[in-house]
C-alpha cells in the first residue's frame, strides 16, 4: 500500500527564513543537531559568506505542519542532514537533483547518510564512497588525566594566529577535510572568541591545542583536538581536552560534545576515559560523477 504521507520540503537561501522556520526543532534535539546549531550560529555571527562565496542553501521538512528533518549545505561543504527516513532521503535527493543544487556529498547520522547516499546514486547516476565514520560522545562525569603533562592550558590569542593557521590546516588534510578552508579564517573566527585552548610546556612552547564551539541551545562541541605528530603519546590532548571540558562544565553548559573517528580506537579511548559516553554513530560520503 502507497503511504498518504507527504514529504513537503521548503528550501530556501535565506537564514533567517530557515531559522523561523526549523530553529526550534534544531534546539529541541541540541546534542544530535550539533553541527546544525553551532554552523547556523556562525553564519549568523560572521555571514553567509563566512565559508566562501556560493550562497548556503537550506531547507526543512514539514509533516503535518511540524518541522521533523532540517538539512543544510555552505559550499564548498557537503550537504548535512538531520535524522531522516528512506522516503525523505529520497525526496530531498529528487528535490536537489531536479534544482541542479551541486552536491558534493553528505553527513549525516549512519542510516541516514547511507540512505542518502544511496538515493543521490539513483537520481544522478553518481558514484557514493564512505570518507568517514564518526562517533559523537557527550560528557558525563569529568575525570581529569593525571598525572597530567608538566606545562599548563591557556587560552590562544592574536599571537598564536600563525600557529593555529598552521595546525588546522595539518588537522583539516589529516580527516580529508583539506582546502576546503584557509587556516587564517579559521584562526581569526576561533581567536574572536576565545574558542582555542592551547598546552603548552614549561618554557612556554605550545604542543597541542584544543578548540570548542560556541554556546548554542544549551550545548558546546569540543573541536578540533590535534598534536602535531611528533609530539603524541605524552598526554598533551587528554589534558588540554579535559581542560576544554572541564570550563563548559563550569560556564554551566548543560551538554559537552565531540566527535571521533571510529578509525582511530586511541582518540576513543582516550575520550572515554576523560568521561566522554557514546550517543551515536555518523558517516561522511563523497560523491564523484563520470568525468571526474
């Protein structure tokens, strides 16, 4: 039997169209729609153009005159989902192709990602490959690493912009994430608000460095975590991770987040250790096309 449910997509271009529209649905559900919530935030704050010069496209899908999926995508970044269904992947696949919306490919919780990009397959013949699979964890009770590391956390500033360029762009080609943002706007966003905390050693040699989103509906994202190579295996991420955390927790952030690739059981453990429990599983597809 042919379900009577209608899939009514509303895309739009505008941000505070989108926002009247699915901010409340996004802030009912802070920990799953992270990236939704803090993304949205810094359009917001810095502008559309915040990532580039092709104009983000939104959307969100109406049943029964409630919001229950949200999706965006600020080029030259994949498209990201909330949770949907397979007949809503399937719609929204159908809605993007028949616009001609480039889509580089998609992010999204495990089933939804697959289902996806399993429909943009079908509507354009394209080819889907998995990049990544993440984890996202949240806080529960705080346990900071000790001993812990000698050297102390601080919080980066203007001096540290070159630094910080430099150890996102090592960190951003590391996830396959490369060129798809210059270090210097990234530093320049993260300093605007004192969004990076970086270890450093006794002589006052930074090491490694941990990052976290602003405060959005309740919730925070620890991101990014990196130590340059050769400095691994000597405590510097657990503690100025745990740092990070420990002064959300503090600000009264009612949820502390972060994402780890499940390729990388060091990073997990480490996390889990420090308090991180698991809430769930999200993938990152590529889409190549014929001519690539």
């Amino acid at each position: 039997m042919t379900s009577s449910v209608t899939y009514d997509w509303q895309l739009t271009r505008d941000l505070d169209a989108f926002l009247g529209r699915a901010g409340d649905f996004l802030r009912s559900r802070p920990a799953q729609h992270t990236v939704a919530l803090t993304v949205t935030d810094r359009l917001r704050r810095r502008g559309t153009g915040e990532f580039g010069e092709s104009a983000p496209v939104f959307g969100a899908l109406e049943r029964d005159g409630a919001v229950t999926a949200a999706f965006f995508r600020t080029p030259p970044y994949r498209l990201n989902l909330t949770p949907l269904d397979e007949r809503g992947a399937d719609t929204l696949a159908a809605l993007l192709a028949d616009a001609e919306i480039e889509v580089p490919g998609v992010s999204a919780d495990t089933e939804t990602a697959a289902a996806f990009a399993a429909a943009w397959q079908r509507r354009t013949g394209g080819t889907a490959a998995l990049l990544r699979s993440e984890r996202l964890y949240r806080l529960g009770d705080l346990a900071v690493p000790e001993p812990a590391p000698p050297g102390r956390a601080r919080v980066a500033g203007e001096t540290d912009r070159d630094l910080l360029a430099r150890w996102y762009t090592e960190f951003a080609e590391a996830i396959g994430e490369g060129g798809l943002r210059t270090g210097d706007a990234w530093a320049e966003d993260r300093i605007s608000y004192g969004g990076i905390t970086l270890w450093e050693t006794p002589d006052g040699t930074p090491v490694a460095m941990a990052g976290a989103t602003p405060p959005i509906a309740g919730q925070l994202r620890v991101a990014p975590v990196y130590t340059p190579a050769h400095l691994r295996g000597r405590g510097y991420a657990g503690a100025v991770t745990a740092e990070v955390s420990r002064a959300a927790v503090a600000a009264g952030l009612q949820e502390v987040l972060l994402f780890t690739d499940l390729a990388n059981p060091t990073s997990n453990g480490l996390y889990q250790r420090i308090g991180y429990r698991p809430v769930s599983d999200f993938a990152t597809y590529d889409f190549t096309y014929d001519g690539e």
